[in-house]
C-alpha cells in the first residue's frame, strides 16, 4: 500500500486559517441588545486610529468658540458618558463642537471622541433633544459598529490578499477606514450609511443611555419627527444620509418606551434631574 502525500495547498490555508481565526478571536456581545457581532480589531488600536482622525478633523475643521454651545454639549456629553459606564471601559471622553451651521450632524468615536455641527442645535433645541443625538451616536461606538464594519473588510481583504499590511497603525488609509466606518469625514468626501440593524441598536441603546443620564426618552420622538421635517426642507440634513431613517423608527422607539421610562424613572429617584430643559 502506497502513502499519499497529505498536504495543503497554500491558498486554502490562507483563505481557511484567517476565516476561523476572525470567527474564534473576534466576537463581542452589544450591550442591551445581547447580540453578537463580529468585531476582530482590538478596541485599543481602533481609539488610537480614532484619536488620530479626531485631531485631523481639529484641524482641518472649524471648532467653534461659542460659549453656550460647548457648555450644552460637554454637560449633556459627561451626563451621558457615565450612564454608558462600562459599555466603554479605557474611554477618554471629549466634546467638540464644530462651526458649521449648514451641517446638521454628530457623531462619535471610539475611545470616547465626540463632534457636533454647529447645525445641530436648529434642531435639539433643547438638553433632551441634544442627548437623543449624542446618545445615538454614542451608542453606536458602545455597540462597536465601526469595528463590525472594518472588521468584515478586513475579514474581505484577508480572504482576497492574504494577511498583510491591511490595518498598519498610522496609516492616514487606515485614519480614513475608521472616518468612513464612522460616516464622517467631510473633508474626504465619501460616507457610508448605517445599516438597518446598526440604526436601531443604536436607537435602542442611545434611549437607554438618555434615560439613565436623567433625559426624558420621549424627546427622542420629537428629535426624530424634526430630522424627518428638516429633510423635506431646503437643505437636508447630512445626518440622515449616514442615518437611514426607517418607516418604523417611531415604533420601535414606542416599543421600547416603557423600558426607558422605567430607566428614566429611577434616573429621576437617584436625583439625576435635568434642570435645563
Ligand atoms: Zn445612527
């Protein structure tokens, strides 16, 4: 009897080996919802390239000096930032706000880098309604949404090319992946939309976080209902584009109500009341 040679051909190990690795080493369970997703890059490399595309945002963008504005932002932020608590364990938080009127948008890093448009505040006009947008932004960084996308193009490029340079730490490529999973990066000119189930965990999660900072969750139905009123106007917001509103947003929101008012509730009992509505 004659041995066969048992071996394995190269490409298969290559496209094989990385696949399990990718399905064994990187899942992660989104808080509140239990859902698991893939999430293969470690958070600690994604806040530094997340530190690297904030500051190029810095400078390459207007922060704006108005008083009342960074006040409202970093006051809602911080409030929200500890109702999130260990969703974002090594978060260093900071709150900008970016001079832009015509721009009608947020948004949120990881490691705990958060912008806001100058144009938002046509809209949240108050403290609630400023929460229901930093919390949803907010929420979509807890739920690892980024690293969900950049990790299926990079499970993609594994599978294509064989593992290489595909994520090197400082690359401004690498800076762009995360401005681009992320939907921001005004300067480079191309976003992408969330998808379906990332916009609503990331409404889910946003309402609980707004209820346990001591906001009212049912101001997350007006700043909805004005997003969709702002985009039939003159100038839609860019918001929207990066935020795809489904038909049933308000009733996954009514769904989720008495759970964030139950939050909201306690929120209130702990003394976290919002004094400035
Ligand atoms: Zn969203």
């Amino acid at each position: 009897m004659k041995w066969k040679t048992i071996y394995f051909p190269r490409v298969e190990v290559m496209i094989v080996f990385p696949v399990l690795l990718f399905l064994f080493v990187g899942c992660y369970t989104v808080p509140e919802t239990g859902r698991t997703a893939l999430n293969v890059v470690p958070d600690a490399q994604l806040s530094r390239l997340a530190l690297a595309s904030f500051n190029q945002l810095k400078e390459e963008e207007k922060v704006s000096d108005d008083y009342e504005m960074n006040v409202r932002v970093n006051r809602v932020g911080k409030r929200i930032a500890r109702s999130v608590g260990k969703d974002l364990p090594n978060a260093d938080w900071e709150f900008i706000v970016f001079d832009n009127d015509e721009l009608i948008n947020a948004f949120a890093m990881p490691g705990g880098k958060v912008g806001v448009y100058s144009g938002i505040f046509k809209i949240a006009t108050t403290d609630s309604l400023l929460a229901v947008v930093m919390g949803h932004e907010i929420a979509h960084v807890t739920a690892r949404h980024a690293n969900q996308r950049l990790s299926r193009e990079l499970l993609i490029q594994f599978v294509a090319f064989g593992i290489d340079s595909a994520m090197e730490d400082s690359s401004r490529e690498s800076r762009n992946a995360v401005l681009t999973a992320y939907g921001v990066g005004t300067s480079f000119g191309y976003r992408l939309p969330y998808s379906r189930l990332s916009e609503k965990e990331a409404d889910h999660l946003g309402l609980i976080y707004l209820a346990r900072a001591g906001y009212d969750p049912v101001a997350s139905l007006e700043f909805w209902r004005r997003m969709e009123e702002a985009e039939t106007g003159e100038k839609p917001p860019q918001f929207l584009s990066t935020h795809p509103s489904g038909e049933n947003r308000k009733d996954h929101l009514l769904e989720l109500m008495p759970l964030a008012l139950n939050e909201y509730e306690k929120a209130l009992q702990e003394g976290k009341v919002n004094y400035s509505k």
